[in-house]
C-alpha cells in the first residue's frame, strides 16, 4: 500500500487538464460563468463523448492530437445528451485548403442530425475560404427540415491566410451569438440573434481536410461545486508532518498542493472530483512513524498466532509473509522501511478471518 501517483495525477500536474486564467485575455471571464469541459482528443475517450455522423461513411479520425475530417465527406460531431442555452464554445481549426476550399466550425442549438448531406436543424458559425476568390470569411449559416436555409452575416477578408491554427469562439447567450478570432474578446466579429432555443452544440466540416483540436464548453449548465474538496483541504491542513515518515508526507504533500490548485483554478467538475478521490487516499495512504522497539513488540504479537486452522487461509498467508519481512529490518534500517512494514504487518492483523467469527 506504498502511495502511488496515478497516471492521471500527473497528467493534471503537467498542465493537461488544469485550466487557469490566461491574463492577456482576462476578459473571456467577464464573458460567462460556469463550469468547464474540455476535449484534446489525445485518446479515444474524447471521442466517445460525441456522436458522430459522416456521409460516404467516412468517419473522423485521430491525427497529431486532433480529429481529422475526409475531404469528400460532410462530418458532425455533436456533443452528446447536453443541450445548452448559455455557454461559450472554442477550439482549434487548422485551416487547411483543398482545391481552394474550406468550411468548418460550430453547430449552434442544434437537434435532429443525420449522416444526411446538410441535415439538421441548427445554425452555424464556419470559417469559409471559397475556390473562386480570395478572401477568408466568417460565416452565420442556418440549417433546417433537411436542407441549408443560406447565409445571415458574415464577415470579410480575414487574416488566416499564414495561420497554422485559428482560435474561433462562440458566445450565445440571452439569444445571441457573438463570435471572436484567436481570443480577441474585446473585438467581436460579429452578433446576431438566433433565439434562445436550448439546443446539442458541435462541430462539422464540409468537404474539405479540417482538423480540429482543444475544444472547450464553458456553460452555467457546467456549474461546479468544490465544496467537498474544499473541505477535504481544510482536513488535509491539520495533519502535523513530525507524526508521519517523510516519503509519505512528501507524496502527500504533492497531492495536496495540486488539490489547491484545481479549488482554485479549477473550472471542470470531473477534475474537482478526482482530485477529492486522490486526496483522500493520499490522507489514508499517510504513514505514523514508528521505531524499532515498536516493530518489535508488533512482531511478537503476531507470533502468537501459530493454529493455521482457525482462519481462512489467504488471511493467514498474508500475515505470515508480511511477518517474514518484517523480521528482516534491524535498529539500523530507515524509519520508512520500519513505520511501513509495521503499517502492513498491523493491517495484516485487523485483517486475518477466523473461522466462524463475524
């Protein structure tokens, strides 16, 4: 039972799924409030989150950390069983040309989708480039019955054209929907009202190559409650270090400085509660110190059981291997190897079954 950071702890630690406050772009959280969830398609659970519809059977697939749409096909992917009214919608688009062509971005209250060739009912934000001219467009475009219904705003001559990437966002909220380029949030492109249906959000590419990647949903809808971990937190800080052996208290500590981080910046509920989860088995995980009279007087306790019989046998087993190894420590061996193996040789005891006892 030696502590372990989970692989997922360390993907948080790394800044994979932490999400703080950018200060070059405070302003986005002045936009809305509310919860977060995000979508960086490094592995096949991303995906799972949407539903996915494609003609020619042509389905997205995974590339360099993004999800890579067929040229010859129209690809959708909406978010699944979440219908929103309020909320900010943000991801990546690589603005790829093929044949002078391109046509990604958001679906917008959107229902009723199909692999269909345009159907679905919802509205669309799309970054536009046409084969017949020049300029690089941001596009408003309404679906409905099954066929597109036209173009209701756009706006011209962008500059994408030495873009690796485009940073597009979506803010619907109180009926309208005001759009804005790599996190320029004090500049909108454009607002327009499209009523305030609640409504499935995702993302679709018509015919051409895109690839899209970090996609974001900030939404009330979203709301989170660190209440349980805040208070974990204030647990946590009670704990007096000189009780415990160093190693436990360092990987403790690790998790505790990390579970500060997401109660403060934390705007995604699944991450709040993973960090309470691994908390609290990093508080369990804490080893008492203990010394070698201490391991010593547990060892002769444990000696006195001799009658195999009277227990179940794995229970058995289990104390007298962690008794073997519990001998083998001396006075001059660290105090983690002594306050350890007294931790396991004292569970071993609490645990060992005796026939017919409840």
């Amino acid at each position: 039972m030696k502590f372990i950071i989970l692989p997922l702890l360390i993907s948080f630690l790394s800044g994979g799924f932490l999400m703080k406050t950018n200060p070059s772009n405070a302003s986005v959280d002045k936009l809305i409030d509310g919860g977060t969830i995000s979508f960086d398609f490094d592995n096949v659970d991303d995906l799972s989150r949407f539903d996915t519809y494609t003609s020619y059977n042509a389905l997205p697939r995974f590339y360099d950390h993004s999800m890579f749409s067929y040229i010859y096909a129209e690809n959708k992917l909406i978010l699944r069983d979440v219908k929103l009214t309020e909320y900010l919608i943000e991801a990546d688009f690589a603005p790829i040309i093929y044949k002078g062509h391109i046509d990604t971005g958001f679906y917008l209250q959107a229902d009723s989708p199909s692999s269909e060739v345009d159907h679905i009912n919802a509205w669309q934000v799309c970054i536009k480039h046409d084969e017949n001219t020049p300029n690089w467009d941001l596009r408003l475009y309404k679906f409905s019955g099954g066929s597109w219904k036209g173009q209701y705003i756009e706006a011209s001559d962008l500059p994408f054209w030495n873009a690796e990437w485009i940073h597009l966002s979506c803010l619907v909220k109180n009926g309208i929907v005001t759009t804005y380029i790599n996190n320029d949030y004090d500049n909108p492109l454009f607002s327009y009202n499209i009523g305030d249906k609640a409504g499935l959000v995702g993302i679709r590419a018509f015919k051409c190559p895109s690839k899209v990647r970090n996609i974001t949903i900030t939404s009330p809808s979203f709301k989170i409650d660190n209440t349980a971990l805040t208070n974990l937190i204030n647990t946590a800080d009670t704990y007096n270090k000189d009780k415990y052996t160093p190693k436990s208290w360092e990987d403790f500590q690790t998790v505790l400085n990390f579970a500060r981080e997401v109660k403060a910046y934390g705007k995604n509920q699944i991450i709040i509660n993973e960090t309470y989860k691994q908390l609290n088995d990093a508080i369990n995980q804490l080893i008492e110190i203990k010394t070698f009279d201490e391991l010593q007087q547990l060892i002769r306790e444990a000696e006195k059981i001799t009658d195999e019989s009277k227990y179940t046998k794995n229970s058995y087993i289990s104390l007298q291997k962690c008794l073997e190894i519990a001998k083998t420590y001396t006075d001059s061996s660290s105090v983690d190897d002594i306050s350890y193996s007294y931790m396991m040789l004292s569970y071993r005891l609490k645990e060992l079954i005796q026939y017919g006892v409840k």
